[in-house]
C-alpha cells in the first residue's frame, strides 16, 4: 500500500515524552503520523488534514481538551480517541458526552492502544447504517422498528426499543449514563439512574442467552453501557 493511502492519524499532545511514545507505538507502515503540540494547531491541522482519525489528550496548554473535542464536533465526525489520567473518572465521561469515542487511560499498553485505533477507524469507514443489526441471536431490523431473536419476533416496549436503538447506533462505543437519560427521557432526568437501571435488566432478560452474565449489553461501571454487536 502507498503511504497516501494510509489511514490518517492526527495525534493532538504538547507532551514530547508521549508524543515519542505514540509514535514508536504507531509508527510503522501501518499508518501516517501527524502531530500538533496545542489544541489550536490541533483545530487547524484537524480541518486541513481531514484525518482518518484523532488521538487527543486532554491535558493542553492552550484549550482544554474537551474544548478542542466540542469544537472538533461542531464540523467533523472524525473518530476520536481521548488519552487520560488514570482513574479521572469525571473526565471520561465528559469526553464522552461531549463525543469522543473511545477513551484510554494513562500508562497503557501499546497492543491495547493499536487495537482501540483499529476499532474507531473500521467504525469511522462505516458510510451508512446498515437497515439490519445483528448480534448473537437478536437481529434488529431498524427499518421496519422489529426486534427478533432466532427468527422469532421480540416485543419491546417503546422505551426498551429506544434504548436499544440508542445502543445499536453507537455499538462498540460506551454511551454514558447521562447521555442515555438526556436522550431518551430529557434533561432533568440525567440523575436519575434507576430508571435507566430498570431498562437494561428488562432488556437483558430480552435478549441475552444469561441475563445474568451479559454477552452483548455491558456495563462500564460508573460510566455507562456498551453494545458489544460481534
């Protein structure tokens, strides 16, 4: 493969030390490197490269992180994977409703770090929603709003299939708690987890083989739920 035909990685971190990292992790011929040492220089290279996707970390002396990611979301769906600090819980969460799609925290592991840009590229190639999703045993045919699992139609209620869909629509990505809520009861219901609690258990005993052990419908603790569809 030429090097122009190469996914387009644009790594947005004014650390030297974990720039270094990134590209002895990164740099093969598997990709082509790019690098901007402020969230400004970021925004810029972000709309004149057009990237395949985007490694930003959070901690930058000119914007703050999510800053640069809202700004980013204004005008580009290029995937975006946020670097953290270890445990800043709350920063995850607010990258990610604030749309980034992935999240990795600091010190991690290189193959780990490959395979999460892997996923966010073939996720960012995806041009149109397939009419059918399938996982396991559910198929969920969005085009005519029908749920079957073995062939044998589901019935959801009008919420349960919200929040399925919801889920569909961001599969493999953790969709956080508030996000969830937000979108599917409004605003002033962002606190109110149980409610959201009570869903998925329903949704489980829906669809998985062992509600009790979930295949497909996982919890990010503290964070949200993911849609494992594979």
């Amino acid at each position: 493969m030429s090097t122009s035909n190469l996914p387009r990685l644009l790594i947005i971190d004014d650390e030297m030390q974990m720039q270094r990292l990134l590209h002895h992790i990164l740099g093969t011929s598997e990709f082509q490197l790019h690098t901007a040492k402020t969230g400004q220089l970021g925004l810029g290279e972000a709309a004149s490269l057009q990237p395949d996707a985007i490694i930003l970390d959070l901690g930058l002396p000119d914007l703050d992180g999510l800053e640069v990611l809202r700004r980013l979301r204004e005008w580009s769906s290029a995937p975006v994977l946020v670097l953290a600090v270890r445990d800043s819980e709350d920063d995850i969460i607010a990258a990610l409703d604030a749309g980034a799609d992935d999240c990795l925290s600091k010190p991690f592991r290189g193959r780990e770090l490959l395979a999460r840009i892997r996923a966010i590229l073939r996720r960012g190639r995806t041009a149109t929603e397939p009419a059918t999703v399938c996982f396991g045993e559910i198929e969920v045919d969005l085009a005519a709003h029908l749920v079957r699992r073995a062939g044998q139609e589901l019935h959801l209620t009008a919420k349960e299939y919200a929040l399925l869909c919801l889920l569909v629509q961001h599969r493999g990505k953790v969709v956080t708690h508030r996000q969830i809520l937000r979108e599917l009861w409004g605003p002033n219901a962002e606190q109110k987890t149980n409610y959201l609690r009570a869903y998925i258990i329903r949704l489980r005993q829906k669809l998985e083989a062992n509600p009790g052990a979930p295949v497909h419908l996982k919890t990010e603790s503290g964070i949200g739920y993911r849609l494992i569809a594979e």
